[in-house]
C-alpha cells in the first residue's frame, strides 16, 4: 500500500533517519541480524458497518503471508494484526509496506539502556513525553517477574541474562527470596493503527513468553536456565464474563494469547474504534503486571528491613547495591507509568473506563513513589550500619593488635637473655648452668610485662602531682626556715 517506496528499502530509510535520530541505532543494528525463529502472528477483522457483526475469529497467519493482508484489506474493516516476536525481515516487509516510523520499531526493539557515552539512549527516554504522547502509537513498557527456580543453582551465575527470542530482553536476577531465585525482565507491547479510507489496519508487537533465561549468550561458555512466569502469569483483567469466556483456557503469561482471548469474547466497540479503545486490554494487561511488581517491591522492603536488624550476619555491601538499583528501577518505573497517562489523557474523550485506568496509573505511581523513599531511607540507614562494621572491625583488628605486642614482649626478654648465655655450652640446654636461664629471664620478663601493663598517662599524671607536691613541700619548708632565723635573729 506505499508503491512510491517500494524502490528504497526499510534498512536504507532507518539508517537516513538514524542520521537526525541516534535513538533508533538499536533498530539500524537488529535490522543487520538474522531472525532466530519464525515469529508467530494472528489477525482479526472488526467490520465497522454493522450493528451486530458476529464474534471476530482469530487465524493465524504465517510471517511471510503477513503482507498479503495488508494488500487484501476490505472496506470498513478494521483488521487487528498481532505479531509475537517480531523478526527483522518482518520488520522491514511491515515497515515498508505500511510506511511506518522507524521509531516505532526502535522504542520496541531497543528498551536496554546503556551507559551515554557507549549508546544514545532508546527512544522512550530520548525524545520528551509531550512528543511521545502525540506521535499516534503506544509503547507499554513493563516488568515481568520470573520464578527460575531454586537459589542453590545461581550461587555462581552472573547478575545479567538474556532472553532466547528473536529482540532479546534484558533479565536481572535478584536476592533469593526464601530460597527462590526470582528475576526481573523487561518486556513491551507496542501499538500502532494505519487509516486507509474507510478501514484501518492496528499493529499490535508483543513478546514471546520467557521459558528461558541464558547466562552468556552466544558464547561458547552459554549457560540455559529454565524461568517461568511467578504465580503463572497476571490476574485475570476481564470485569464481566460470559460463559464462552469463563470455559476458555488460555496461556497467561503470554501477552499474545490473553489479547486474542480479550478481543475475542470481549471486543471493543465496533462502531467507534480507535487505537485507545484496541489498547484497552493491553494497558490493562501492563498494569496488572505492574501491580505484581509492585508487591515484589513490597516484599523485598521487608527483606532489606530485616536484614538491617542482624548486621553482623546478614548486611553486606552488595545490598548497598542492591538498593541502589530498586531506587533506579523505581524511577524508570514511574517515567512508564507516565508515559502511559500522558497517551491516554491525550487520547481520552471521558469515558468512564478511562478515568478508571489514570486512578490506577495514579495509584501504582503513588506506591512506586512511597517505596521510593523508604528505600532512599534504608541506603542512608545501611551505609551508617556498614560504617559501623568498619569501625567495630577495626577496634577488634586493633585488640588483637594489642595481643600480639604482649606476646612480642614475653619473647624479647627470653630472646636477649638467651644471647646472653649464648657464648658458653654450660647454659645450652641440659647443661649444668640451664637453670642461670630461667633465674635471669623470668623476674626480667616479668618486669617488662609489669612495665607494659602501667597506664602510662596515670603514671606520669602521678608523678607531676608528687612533683608539684614536693616543691609546694620545698616552698614551705623554706618559708618556715626563713621565719626561725628571723625570730633567732
């Protein structure tokens, strides 16, 4: 449906556009890679014409049949096209054939950040909210909470993995929990709706659920860890249900089997959809995800609560760092949320589902904000406790510092006496004159060890009292000398 760009490639428009926007080098990068999978993708039709169309059937759709249903769109149709794990060559096929923003696929593709000097930032963080919010398309960044098992495996693992799907996802592991070892993944769902006429055409990229997490990935040293989703997945969003819905089993933890579900047996409206009301589910979705995350923080407060109480055995400096990035976490947390709310309250025409969504946006910023600042507390708290430490080991370092000086004194006596006696064999050991040995060391080790073992400061404080005694004495005794001869006198 964009014949005047069939002859420039969508890797050749995302390096031209790379030239005014650094953020989406991400996506000029994964465009230059080769999908490791097939990505999996389904497409529903919403006829906008009819009072009571029949319930949309999902089909699925093979990747390269996916631009045949761009070309065979028909009139006063809107045809919702989901696609898992989108691959490169995918990217391009869509993104040429439906003339879309790079920056679209880059906010998708690139949600890592690293360091400003290395790499540009992403998209979502590059480019202000108030543009963000008007660019027609939505990003919901989130966090998943992975269960990978028991802690005992990880003992030696690195803090860093990564997903094994075609975009691959940052995962961070955690403190064990009870020991459980949980994780943190980051995951998007991306939309974007195409009016052609009286019909449109909504994008939908969502993630591949996570059945594995890779510690060194493409190295030869590659470690697999299985991961599932904890508790299996997000609390179900739906606020009516129907028997079809209540009776269909469908994957929780995958973002594009619970839309299919969604949009299946609870459909927008028909006659008035626009890419706010296709986002519904999905924003709900996000937001129940963040709910779980918000618990998890929760539970790990506590965790870094009591372990403040047994220093000794459980503060150590990596939760100093560990704090760290919950207080980050938390931050970039809140960005999303808002980015979430600027889009729906651009979008908004005050429905009452809508105003529902910004109090839950508002309520899982507030508790995001109050965790934020318990946790700025406890890093306040745990670098005085970890100073503290310090300063107790070095008394203790100190004490036996003092120990090993009295044993360094009890040797020295024996060790100079010893090269008294030296010279002659009479006082070598079993000789006659052995004992002259012990009659000399012993009184002059116990000398040295009453000596060390005075408080000097006491000591010379007594003597300059006896000292100051002795001439007020002297004074006195003058005086009087004085007062004898006067009177002889």
């Amino acid at each position: 449906m964009n014949p005047s760009k069939d002859h420039v490639s969508y890797k050749d428009q995302v390096m031209l556009r790379a030239q005014s926007n650094p953020c989406i080098n991400g996506l000029e990068r994964y465009l230059q890679q080769r999908g490791t999978r097939p990505s999996n993708a389904v497409y529903m039709d919403y006829p906008t014409a009819e009072q009571h169309p029949p319930e949309p059937e999902p089909i699925k759709v093979a990747e390269d049949k996916i631009t045949n249903l761009i070309d065979t769109l028909p009139a006063a149709t809107t045809r919702l096209i989901m696609v898992e794990d989108i691959s490169p060559q995918l990217i391009s096929l869509v993104g040429n054939a439906l003339d879309i923003d790079p920056i679209f696929f880059a906010d998708y593709v690139n949600t890592s950040f690293e360091n400003i000097e290395i790499a540009p930032p992403p998209p979502s963080l590059a480019i202000l909210p108030s543009l963000l919010s008007q660019c027609g398309y939505l990003h919901l960044h989130y966090q998943q909470v992975l269960d990978l098992g028991t802690a005992e495996k990880f003992e030696d693992a690195a803090y860093a993995l990564k997903t094994d799907s075609n975009v691959t996802r940052n995962i961070r592991r955690l403190a064990p929990l009870s020991g459980k070892q949980l994780a943190l993944a980051r995951a998007t769902c991306s939309l974007l709706v195409k009016e052609f006429e009286s019909s449109s055409i909504c994008l939908i990229l969502v993630d591949r659920p996570i059945r594995c997490a890779i510690e060194g990935l493409g190295k030869q040293s590659q470690k697999n860890y299985s991961a599932e989703h904890l508790h299996g997945g997000f609390e179900d969003v739906a606020t009516s249900h129907t028997t079809a819905s209540s009776t269909h089993r469908w994957n929780r933890d995958s973002m594009l089997d619970s839309l299919t579900h969604y949009l299946q047996y609870q459909p927008p409206n028909y006659m008035s959809i626009n890419i706010l009301s296709l986002a519904y589910y999905p924003i709900r979705i996000v937001l129940s995800e963040w709910n779980l995350y918000m618990h998890l923080i929760s539970r790990y407060s506590k965790h870094y609560e009591y372990s403040l109480q047994d220093i000794t055995s459980r503060l150590h400096g990596e939760d100093i760092v560990d704090l760290q990035r919950w207080r980050r976490r938390l931050k970039q947390s809140r960005h999303k949320l808002a980015l979430v709310a600027d889009f729906v309250e651009q979008h908004d025409n005050g429905r009452t589902e809508w105003k529902m969504v910004l109090k839950d946006i508002n309520y899982l910023q507030s508790q995001f904000q109050d965790y934020g600042q318990s946790l700025e507390q406890m890093v306040t708290v745990a670098t005085t406790m970890i100073q503290l430490l310090d300063s107790r080991r070095s008394i203790l370092e100190a004490v036996n510092v003092r120990r090993l000086t009295y044993i360094a004194l009890v040797f020295a006596p024996l060790a100079w006496v010893a090269s008294l006696f030296s010279m002659e064999d009479a006082y070598l050991p079993g000789n006659d004159r052995f004992w002259v040995y012990f009659a000399t060391a012993l009184p002059l080790i116990a000398v040295v060890i009453l000596l060390s073992a005075l408080q000097w400061d006491e000591v010379i404080g007594l003597v300059k009292q006896a000292w100051k005694k002795l001439c007020a004495d002297k004074s006195i005794l003058g005086s009087r000398i004085k007062e004898r001869k006067a009177d002889v006198v």
